[in-house]
C-alpha cells in the first residue's frame, strides 16, 4: 500500500485533478478492477505515472482521468503510454468515455489516437450528470449549468463511443 499512499500525496499537489479521486485505496480499487494502468520505476518501488478509468451516474459511460507522471519523469512520454493503453481498453470493451482537459499534452493525445471532440453544440451527448456535475470549479449547479469555460481552452471534451 506504499506506493498507492506515494501516488495518492503526489497526485494531491497537482491543482487540475478531482481531489475525490485522490484516496490511495480509491487509486487501487481502480487499479485491482482493471481500470487503472501504471507505470513503476525500474525496482517497482513506487509508481510514476498513471491513468484511470472512473464510473459516472450515468452506467453506459465511463471518465478516463486522474492522468498523472512524476516531475521527475516527464518528458519521458509515459503519459502517452498509460494514455494509450487506456484508450485501447476503451475501444476494446466497446465502452463509452469522456474526458475533460485544458492540458495541451493531454488535448493532443486526445487527437492523435482519434477522441472525438465536442463542441458547445454537441456537449449534451455525454450526461451532464456524469460529465459537468462533478466539477469542481463551481460550487452550485446553477453556475455550472451556465459554465462560460464549456468548449473553450479552459475545458474540452472529448469523447469515445462504441461502433454502431
């Protein structure tokens, strides 16, 4: 459980992440279901960068985040491969999911393993209670129903969905 509670401290100081996601034990259940990949250092002794998939209100859809890579190991393109391995999953269990970002690293992995993005116009094909209620920008619902920062730079979407 060391390198969970390591992960769950690091993950902690990054401001862009869900904090309610951040729990080491919340971090292993994921993991143990399948839901999570990592990436450890050369003696397994703690995890340097992750991806996880987490279930939203809405059953039929899934949210790939708490993307993380240690300071110490960035620029070292493991975010891009917990990222594509996720994404494989994804399309492998013919699953639904969405992600949220403002980060350019994470916007042009998005593009580069073909998510699709929404617009303003097309936002409400992913629930608003899976993807929009949850944020923490906002304190009440009112404000986020109004959110100015939907579609812009400050926060995309993009999605995956099963072939029909």
């Amino acid at each position: 459980m060391v390198k969970w509670n390591q992960l769950s401290s690091s993950i902690q100081t990054e401001k862009a992440l869900l904090g309610t996601r951040t729990h080491p034990y919340s971090l292993k259940t994921q993991y143990d279901l399948g839901l999570g990949w990592i990436i450890e250092n050369t003696d397994n002794t703690e995890i340097i960068a992750c991806m996880f998939l987490w279930s939203t209100p809405s059953p039929e859809w899934y949210e790939f985040g708490t993307g993380w890579t240690s300071p110490l190991h960035r620029e070292k393109h493991l975010a891009s491969q917990v990222f594509r391995l996720c994404t494989e999953y994804v399309r492998e269990q013919e699953i639904s999911a969405f992600l949220l970002t403002h980060h350019p690293r994470i916007i042009r992995l998005a593009e580069l393993t073909q998510w699709c993005e929404a617009t303003r116009d097309t936002w409400s094909q992913i629930p608003w209670k899976a993807s929009c209620e949850p944020c923490d920008r906002w304190e009440t619902n009112e404000e986020k129903l109004t959110c100015s920062f939907r579609a812009t730079s400050d926060c995309r979407l993009f999605f995956i969905t099963p072939p029909t």
